[in-house]
C-alpha cells in the first residue's frame, strides 16, 4: 500500500506541480524537452491524476465491466472479458475550440468502474467519413496532437485526420506505471 505523501511525491517527480486545471491547451507552443513536463501542469492533468488516488481511497472503484463482450483475441489486453461503459449519457465539455475545418472539445466523462476520463474530441465540420481511436505517444496528452505547433511530435495526427473528415477521440493516457499497466489502462479508456 502506498501512502498518498509517496504518490504525491511520485506525481509531482513526474509531472511538476500543480497550477490551473482543465485549461484551453490548443494555444500550446514547440515542446523544449518533454511535453508532459510541459503540458501536465499547464492543462491540469497533474490533479486529475493526483484524483485517482482519493477515489480509489474512498471505494468508488470498482472492477466489474458490462459492456459488450470483448473478442477472444482482445481480451488479454483488457485484462477481462467486456468493455466499461460510460456511467451516464452525460459528459462533461471543459472547453471547446474552433480550428481549421474542425473543432476539438475536451471532455471529461466517468466509467461505471469509477474511474474518470479526460480527452479531447476532434469533430470535422463537414462529412463524417468513420471514428478513429488516438492512443498518443506517452509522452505528451490529447491537445498536442491536433495543433502543428511542434511539428516532430506525430506531424498533428489528429489535426490530419479531422481534415480528412474523420472524429478522432483521444483520451488521455495516465503516464504513471511500466508499460504493461500502461497498456491496461490504454485498453480501458478505448
């Protein structure tokens, strides 16, 4: 069991400290290092992580999915045999942001296991051509990439594919943990 002084120490080793929560983060500059060190604190994403801790201490987590059932092939990455729904048709809009052909609205909704989600969701003006699910490099967060600021970090991917008519959602990835975790909780946000 780790105390909430060690996790806090761990995030704020990771990811700096805290300042203003949920922010507009389309406005965001060339990375200089890492863009999590950059980024996390800017958008908030420090205190949403730092959450987790006090909703897993109060009991709100809980483990059973009843979504759909998962491929056979599938399962092992979802570490179970069906999908977590969202707990309710309502989701939350933080902000929402007019681009080039396309919007991106961040959101926040929460799964019925408990556990809160954030991502940002790129809606193209026109035609609707399908949906893509965008699992970002773990070294940055769902803003970075629908803005060209920083063109070596996935060329903007999301930016691309909104243009090209698609609804791209990308949550954010909690960036705490070895990659097998990482690759679990990537799973659960899908």
């Amino acid at each position: 069991m780790i105390s909430r002084r060690a996790l806090s120490r761990l995030l704020m080793t990771l990811v700096g400290p805290a300042s203003m929560a949920g922010s507009d983060g389309l406005g965001l500059g060339r990375c200089r290092g890492a863009c999590a060190n950059v980024d996390l604190p800017s958008l908030g994403y420090d205190a949403f992580c730092r959450s987790f801790f006090d909703i897993a201490a109060s009991g709100k987590l809980r483990a059973g999915a009843t979504g759909p059932e998962i491929r056979r092939e599938m399962r092992s990455l979802f570490m179970q045999r069906r999908l977590y729904r969202a707990s309710s048709d309502a989701m939350l809009v933080l902000w929402r942001k007019r681009q080039d052909a396309f919007s991106v609205v961040k959101v926040e909704l929460t799964l019925e296991c408990g556990l809160p989600v954030w991502g940002c969701l790129g809606i193209p003006d026109g035609e609707i051509k399908g949906l893509m699910l965008l699992a970002h490099g773990m070294a940055s967060t769902p803003e970075r990439c629908f803005v060209d600021a920083d063109p070596d970090y996935m060329n903007a991917i999301g930016k691309q594919l909104c243009q090209d008519g698609y609804v791209v959602w990308c949550p954010y990835i909690v960036q705490i943990g070895n990659q097998e975790s990482q690759n679990n909780i990537a799973a659960m946000l899908a």
